[in-house]
C-alpha cells in the first residue's frame, strides 16, 4: 500500500491543477489560486512521501513531471492568456502570447529530467514558484489594474518569467530530506519570512516572495558554490 501512497498524491496534484484550469477559463482566479495552493500541497508531499518511505520509482518520477507540466505548465499559461485578453489593448491572437509561459515551463521541466546538476537544487526558477506569482497577477490588479492591465506590462513579465524558467540561476529546493535546521536554515528563515508577507499582504506578497526566492539563493550559493 505504501507504495502508491506518493504517486496517489501526485495524481491529487493533476488532478486539483485540472479544477485549476477549467476555473481560469471562467475567469474565476479565487479558485484557481486555490487549486493551485493545493497542488503545490500535494506536490510537496509526495515526494517528500517517497523519501520517506523509501519507495523512489522511475514512474513516480516521470508521473511528477506530468502531473506539473498540467498544473505548474497549463494553468499558468492559461491565467497569463485570460489577463491579456481582458487588457488594455485588444487584439484577437495576442492573447495566445499567455502561452509562452506554458512553452517554458515544458522546456524547463524537460530540462530539469536530464541535468545531473539538479539532484538537490534548481537550475533555473522551479515551476511551482513561477505558477504562485503569475496567479497573484489577477488579485494585484484589483488594486492596481493600471499596472496589471497593462498588455505590455503583461507581455513583458511573460517573456522575464519565460527566461526565468530557462536560466542558469542556481534556485534552492524547498523540499527537505531531513528537518535539520543547520542543513535547511536558509529554507526555513525563507518560509518564515514569505509567511510572514502573505499573512500581511496576502497574494500581493507573492512577488516579493519571489524576489526574495531568487536574491537569497544567487547569495546563498554565492557562498556555496555549484
């Protein structure tokens, strides 16, 4: 039994990104984002499941990297082509620039498979992290549609988050293999401090989490290097 418990959790992880998707369409972000908290729960503890288990598959690994490609890859191509056909400027393809995002995503998670130099940390921003900041898009705007209404706004953080997904920046992993502050206190002083902003900002912390995410890795393996 043991043995399915991490990829029924994967399956959970597809299966909340697909409620993900059909509420973007609709143009219900409240649960999109929701899904998307979900299965990124679920995304966390499966693996984490395998390790401690000890029931790591090659099935397990590819059934993770599909199940991310709907939930991590889809739906934040899916939110990013809704925000520009809702934008100041219309045009009828322009919206379909939104996939970009999905485009990348594929590419970074196909990377990611192949390169040996990704066992423990990221080369290049994870996909989970880039769905969460461009889900927050929709609540910013609220407050601030003249910066999130934007179409060029909106095209450039497409193409910026694109090359995030593909970059060579080193991006610590958020998943533990054992709950050791001295090996994971930079994970766990950066969990501290995004919950703390969410809990403030709520989603309009997500870019700021992100900014953090980034900044905090390039110095923290700035001091470790690859």
């Amino acid at each position: 039994m043991k043995k399915h418990l991490p990829n029924a959790l994967t399956c959970a992880n597809l299966l909340s990104g697909c409620v993900g998707i059909v509420f973007a369409f609709k143009g219900d972000f409240n649960i999109t984002a929701y899904a998307v908290l979900i299965s990124g729960i679920f995304d966390f503890f499966d693996g984490f499941s395998a390790r401690l288990l000890n029931v790591k598959s090659t099935i397990g690994k590819e059934l993770d990297s599909l199940a991310d490609m709907v939930s991590f890859g889809f739906l934040p191509g899916v939110v990013m082509f809704q925000l520009l056909a809702q934008s100041d400027y219309s045009a009828p393809y322009l919206p379909y620039i939104g996939f970009l995002i999905t485009i990348f995503s594929a590419l970074r998670l196909a990377k990611f498979n192949i390169d040996t130099r990704q066992t423990e940390d990221f080369i290049g921003l994870n996909t989970p992290m880039n769905t969460l900041f461009i889900v927050s898009l929709p609540f910013i705007h609220q407050d601030h549609p003249e910066l999130i209404g934007s179409t060029l706004v909106l095209i450039g953080l497409t193409m910026i988050m694109s090359w995030l997904l593909i970059s060579e920046i080193k991006i610590f992993s958020l998943k533990f293999s054992t709950l050791n502050w001295k090996d994971n206190k930079i994970k766990f002083i950066f969990l501290i401090l995004s919950a703390l902003l969410i809990i403030c900002l709520k989603f309009a912390a997500i870019p700021f989490v992100l900014i953090i995410y980034i900044l905090s890795s390039i110095l923290h393996f700035r001091r470790s290097p690859i």
